[in-house]
C-alpha cells in the first residue's frame, strides 16, 4: 500500500505543477490570446519565408559545387585517358624496340 501512497503523492504533486505553470504562463504573458495568436502566427510565416530562403541558398550552392566536382571528375577521366594512351605508345615502342634488339642477337647453333 506503501506504493499507492507514492504514486497518488506524485500524480497529485504533478497536476499540482502543471496547475501552477498554467497560471503563471497566463499572467505573465504578453499578450491576450488573440493577440498572442496573431504574432505568433506572424512570427511562423516569417520563420517559414526565411526558411524557404535558406533553401533556395542552399540548393544553389550544392548546385554549384556538384556542377564543379563533375567538371573536376571528368577532366581527371580524361587526364587519364591521356596518360594510358602515352603508356600505351611507351610499351609499343619498348616491344617493338626489344623485339628489334631480339632478332640482332646471334645464338650459336653448334658450340663445338
């Protein structure tokens, strides 16, 4: 019963609160109802618009930056392609130069 007694005593100490921060929000409030509700009102749209702002800013900016990262990424793609095509010449010309220096050689046919 001990248990009940602590629930009932915090129930009834929390709408005891919840009463008395009520009462003290309405009298220390700077405005009547209605006129709270028309700034408050006001003051979300203003939020909103500013918001809306915010976003547009925003989407442009990461609108610029993809805009200069995919210019980045495609001139490395053809850095790229370059380099692969000077390997590539390099290679060919170090086979065909080996291949040259190959048949230069001379083997013995007959050590004796």
């Amino acid at each position: 019963m001990a248990q009940g007694n602590e629930f009932d005593s915090f129930v009834g100490g929390f709408v005891l609160g919840a009463l008395l921060g009520v009462a003290v929000g309405l009298l220390l409030a700077p405005a009547q109802g209605s006129e709270f509700r028309k700034q408050l009102k006001a003051q979300s749209m203003q939020l909103k618009s500013q918001a809306a702002r915010r976003a547009d800013v925003l989407q442009t900016k990461g609108q610029q930056i993809l805009s200069q990262q995919k210019t980045r990424f495609q001139e490395a793609v053809e850095e790229g392609k370059r380099a692969a095509a000077a390997r590539r010449e390099e290679l060919l010309t170090q086979l065909e130069t080996g291949a040259a220096d190959a048949e230069s050689i001379e083997v013995p046919t007959n050590p004796s």
